[in-house]
C-alpha cells in the first residue's frame, strides 16, 4: 500500500502500526547510548587537549582506578548542557536539525579521512602513494555526502561551522600563547654554570627539607628558583626542577617516566613523562623521588609555584585581541595546584609580571 505521508517520517513506517511504539522505544534507548558516547568522547578529548597543550588546564576527575581514560570534566559537562539547551531552542525541531547534523557528520568524516592521510605517512612511514589511494577512495564517498550537504549551509548548516571555528580558535590561540609565554621565561632563563656561580659567590643559608621548582623547560634554571633566591637569600638542602613532560603518545611505560639527573650543589633535575591519556600526580611524584633518590620524606617538601600577570604587549607573535584572549583563558584556568595534586599545605606562589 503506498503511503505518501511515509515521505515525511520513513523510518518509523518502515515498521507495520502495531510495531510503532516498540520502535520509538528502540530509537529513544538508541539515542540515549549515542549520547552517552558522545559525552564520554568530549570528557576525553578535552583531557587529551590540555594533557597536549592546546587547551587550559580544567577539572578532571577519574572516575576509575584502573582505566585511565575513565574521566569526568565538569567545564566540559556544563558547555554541553548549554550547547543543548541553546540548540533546542534555536531550531525547535529534529527536522530542523537535520541541515546542522549533516554538516557535522559529513564534516567529521572528511576531517577524519585527512587526519588519517597524515598518520599514515607520519608515524606508520606509508608511501605517498598508498596513503593517498586509501584516503582518497574514503574521500571520494565522504565528499559527495559533504557537497550534498554544504547545499544546507544557509539552512541551519553554518552551527556546527561555526562552533567548530570558535574551539579551533580557542585552541590555537592557547597553544601560540603558551609559546610565546615559553619564549618569554627562556629570554629571562639563566644557564645552571652562571646560577652556581651566584651560589657560591653569595652562600646563600641552607635550610632543612626539600624544595620543589616546577618549570616547563629541561634546561637552565627555573626563574621561580632566581626570584626565590634572590629575594629569600636562602636555599633548601635539596632543591629539585620538576619539569612534566606530555609525549605525544597515549601511555608512557612505568620505566621510562622518571628521570633524576644530579647538578651538583644539593640541586637535582627531575624529569618525569607522561602520555596524553595520563594525568601528572606531583606529590606521587617526589615521594618516590625522595624515597630512590635524596631520602626525606613528602612531609619536608615546598612547593614553589609562580603565579604570572601576563601583560599583553603590541609585540609580535599574534594579534593584540589573541592576547587578550589567552589572558582571559589563563586567569580562568584550574590552578596548578589542583590540577597537579600537589598539596596545598606545602605551597608557596611567588607573584611576577610577565609581558607577552
């Protein structure tokens, strides 16, 4: 029998009527496990995103003790609710939706395609040739479906374009700034041969404990240790740079994570790896530093954190309102003491003003 009306809805009258609401049933169970997938998914793209570098430091709270990527960010959950809710809103209906959701899938696929091409080449060493045959023929197929869907741009196809712009934007803002940042601390860093030569021309007193400089560089001399010394004139028995490093790989091996290199001096120069699927415990850390290393205990350890006023400058390295932007993304990040799990208690943040 041929229903017109059929146009309109075909998948729910594929079904015969007596089979209609068991099939709305199986839609709605349906779309409530994609949903859980798709908010596992942005809990752990927004961990891999500031575990990489391009995103600022958020809450993250694991929610297993025996997978790793079993995370829950509460910014994340929140933006969520807010995108629904605005999307609800705005477009009112499924069927309005449709233009928006095509764009993104057809979108994402083709990303896909091309994120794949440079994988294969980059790290699996695949021929041009072979990369390109395998990601052209997917793209062949993916293509048509983003062409036949670019035609709803104007209908409700310009959100997802849109959202995607403003976290790519978002993203490579943090990431520019970071460096310029990074840049910024290496023009004031100083070489370990000119910072002991201060050492031991001024004899600064040495304290009892164990004094912990995170920094983001594995060379020099951390400028939260200058501005310590230089101001207190005093130094800890054991002084350790801490740098964390995120590899560009998931997980780094328990054998490879540590690195205690002796400078000399009570001075220590601690290195420890992490992949982007893992998250940093300082105190853990410098507990096992302390027990295989130096001897004392966690107890003994200070905590020495700068806390920059990043000042926006007319220099170059990006525009005047990227800046700002990074400014703003910065003073709203989770703090490194959460974020690290170091313990408060043991804290000490040194205050600088650093233009960029």
């Amino acid at each position: 029998m041929v229903t017109p009306e059929a146009i309109q809805n075909p998948f729910y009258w594929l079904a015969p009527r007596p089979f209609l609401y068991p099939l709305i049933a199986i839609a709605t169970l349906a779309a409530i496990v994609a949903s859980q997938a798709l908010i596992s998914g942005a809990f752990s793209l927004a961990h891999q995103t500031i575990q990489l570098g391009f995103g600022p430091r958020l809450t993250v709270i694991h929610t297993s003790r025996s997978e790793l990527g079993q995370v829950y960010i509460p910014e994340v959950n929140v933006a969520l609710m807010v995108g629904c809710l605005v999307l609800v809103l705005g477009f009112r209906s499924s069927s309005a939706l449709a233009a928006a959701y095509g764009i993104a899938v057809t979108g994402t696929m083709a990303i896909t395609t091309v994120l794949f091409y440079a994988i294969a080449r980059r790290r699996w060493r695949w021929s041009a040739v072979r990369a390109g045959f395998v990601a052209g023929a997917f793209l062949l197929i993916e293509g048509g479906f983003l062409i036949a869907n670019a035609l709803k741009v104007m209908r409700g196809g310009w959100v997802p374009i849109v959202i995607a712009s403003g976290i790519f934007l978002l993203m490579t803002t943090w990431w520019r700034g970071t460096r310029l940042l990074a840049r910024a601390a290496a023009g004031r860093s100083v070489p370990l041969e000119r910072f002991f030569a201060e050492v031991d021309h001024e004899q600064p007193a040495r304290v009892k404990g164990t004094a912990v400089f995170l920094t983001a560089h594995t060379e020099g001399t951390p400028e939260v240790l200058l501005h310590h010394l230089r101001r207190n004139k005093a130094l800890h028995e054991n002084v350790i740079f801490l740098s964390l490093v995120a590899d560009e790989v998931p997980e780094v091996p328990e054998p490879e994570r540590l690195t205690v290199e002796p400078l000399g001096r009570g001075c220590f120069r601690v290195i420890a790896r992490y992949g982007f699927v893992e998250m940093p415990n300082v105190e853990q850390l410098i507990e096992r530093c302390c027990r295989e290393a130096f001897g004392g205990t966690r107890e003994d350890v200070t905590y020495y954190l700068g806390r920059p006023q990043l000042l926006p400058t007319r220099a170059a390295g990006m525009a005047a309102w990227r800046k700002r932007l990074f400014v703003f993304m910065a003073r709203n990040a989770r703090s490194a003491t959460q974020f690290f799990h170091i313990p408060r208690e043991q804290v000490v943040e040194l205050g600088m003003q650093v233009e960029i």
